[in-house]
C-alpha cells in the first residue's frame, strides 16, 4: 500500500472502531443497569443464585479498601517497606512537572500518530 492508502485505511478504521466504541459504551451501560438490578433484586429476595436453562449467576459479598489518609498510608508503607500495597505505574504529567529528572526514573521515546479532530 501506498502512504496515501494506509492513511485512508487506517482514518476508515479508526472511524469503524470508534462509532463501535460508542455502540459497546451505550451496552456497557445497559449491562451494568441490569447487573445492578439483578444484584437488589437477588439481595432483596436473599437469594445467592438465580439462572435459566442457559445461564445461573451467583451473588457474592466482595471486601475492596479505599484510601482516606493517603499520610497514614505513606507512614504505614515506608515504616512496613509495603510497597506491595501501591500499584507501581508513574504518573507521566508528575514526573514531566518535575523536570523529568527523578531519581531511578528513565524515559524513552515511541511513536505514536495524533489526529485532527475534524477531517476533510
């Protein structure tokens, strides 16, 4: 392919995966509303399980933890060295306000295409 086809390929796919985005977040949204709905009303009747002939789905009781002392954390994670505790992923816009020279850090370079949002 020529340079001129893969940049009309690519624009035509790239238009394709995003009106296919719009159409999964619009069912991302139907699904959560019937998962939530499905959740009270199993919750509601004190059932743990519910299905049909082709599929059961079993409630469960999940424990997720959130922060609401970030200082009592940090104290905790570098007084236990629980550094497990934290997800480790830099912050790119943090470390760039920084000067981008942080101790332990390295950058590298890729490449990446941008696009205009209006096309002809």
């Amino acid at each position: 392919m020529s340079i001129t086809e893969l940049v009309t390929a690519y624009n035509d796919k790239y238009t394709e995966r995003l009106a296919a985005d719009k159409v999964a977040e619009a069912l991302k949204v139907e699904e959560t509303t019937l998962k939530q709905q499905l959740i009270t009303a199993l919750r509601d009747a004190d059932l743990y399980i519910a299905g049909n002939d082709k599929v059961s789905f079993t409630r469960r009781t999940k424990t997720r933890f959130q922060a609401i002392d970030w200082g009592q954390i940090h104290e905790f994670i570098i007084s236990h060295d629980a550094w497990d505790l934290v997800q480790r992923r830099l912050s790119d816009t943090a470390v760039i306000e920084r000067g981008g020279q942080i101790p332990g850090v390295e950058s590298y370079e890729y490449d990446d295409l941008s696009r205009p949002t209006k096309v002809k």
